[in-house]
C-alpha cells in the first residue's frame, strides 16, 4: 500500500537525542493503522486509541454498550497522552495512530511533544471518499482491535467533521 512512499522524510530525523514521535492523520480507512505498523516493524512504538480500547475494554457493543464508547476513548487517550510523554523522556521513537482529525488537537498534540522534549512529523493520509467506502467494507468484517464498525452515517459525519491540515508542516500521501 505504501511501496511508494520515501520512508527516508521520516527516518533521516530520527535520532538516539531526541524523540521522533508521528502522529497520523486521517479519516477511518485512510490507511493509518497500515502504515503505523511499518513504523512499528522499523522500531517506533505504536499507540493507537483503538488497541488500548480493546485491551482494557473489548469490544465495542458486544463486551461494552456503545453508550460507554466515548468515556472509554477518553480513558485511552489519557493514558496514552502520559505514556507518549514517557516515550518522549526515554527518547524512545513513536507513531501516534490516531484520527488527529482537528487542527485543535493536532496542534495541543505538537505542543506536548515539544514541551516534551521530541519532535514531531505530521502524516496526512489523502483517500477518496469511494475508496474510504470500499476499504470499510471489507474492514467491518473483522473482529480485531482495528475493525471499529463504521456506518455510511458515521463515515459522512467523520467526512463533514474532518478538517484537512494545510500549513501545518504536513506530509501529504495520496493513498
């Protein structure tokens, strides 16, 4: 999926000094999971909202109702926000695999990780709202950590609600 993609952007900046800490951004179906996972392969610890949902929790509306969805993601997030900080302090290098869907929080998110010591790189997936469709297809008939079941009225509000980074030291891939 991302065999075009120059890994190089990424790793010339990482070093044993300093923090490289990713953070993906993307609608549901962009790509996000996949292409943290290569990072993962490549060394960089992997936080991803989803997995620590899951792990503590189970799965949504079978384990948990989905009414507990968004306490649950806020529980996650807060624990990974104070891992990440510890990633950053143990200059470890890390791939934030979240939606970062609004310029609000992509920047809180920047800031933390400057405050933190790291640096951080912006990864924008780019996809076409038909192939976002085709690919929830297939991926809503998993069962795993990664396969949150998204509606046709759920992926048209995430479509609506997501803000596009322009200007925000954002590398753009078209997948």
């Amino acid at each position: 999926m991302f065999e075009k993609f120059n890994f190089d952007l990424i790793h010339r900046d990482r070093n044993a000094a300093t923090s490289l800490v990713v953070m993906m951004c993307g609608v549901a179906g962009s790509g996000k999971t996949t292409f943290s996972q290569l990072l993962e392969k490549d060394g960089f610890v992997r936080l991803s909202i989803d997995e620590e949902i899951w792990t503590t929790n189970g799965r949504w509306g079978i384990d948990f109702p989905m009414d507990k969805f968004e306490e649950y993601r806020k529980d996650a997030e807060r624990k990974l926000r104070n891992r990440l900080i510890e990633l950053i302090h143990d200059k470890q290098q890390v791939v934030i695999d979240f939606s970062f869907w609004d310029r609000i929080r992509r920047n809180q998110y920047k800031k933390l990780i400057e405050d933190s010591g790291g640096k951080w790189k912006l990864i924008y997936l780019k996809v076409h709202s038909n192939d976002l469709r085709d690919r929830l297809k297939l991926r809503n008939q998993r069962f795993d950590a990664n396969s949150f079941p998204i509606s046709e009225e759920l992926l048209i509000s995430y479509l609506n609600g997501f803000e596009v980074p322009k200007g925000e030291g954002e590398i753009v891939i078209e997948n």
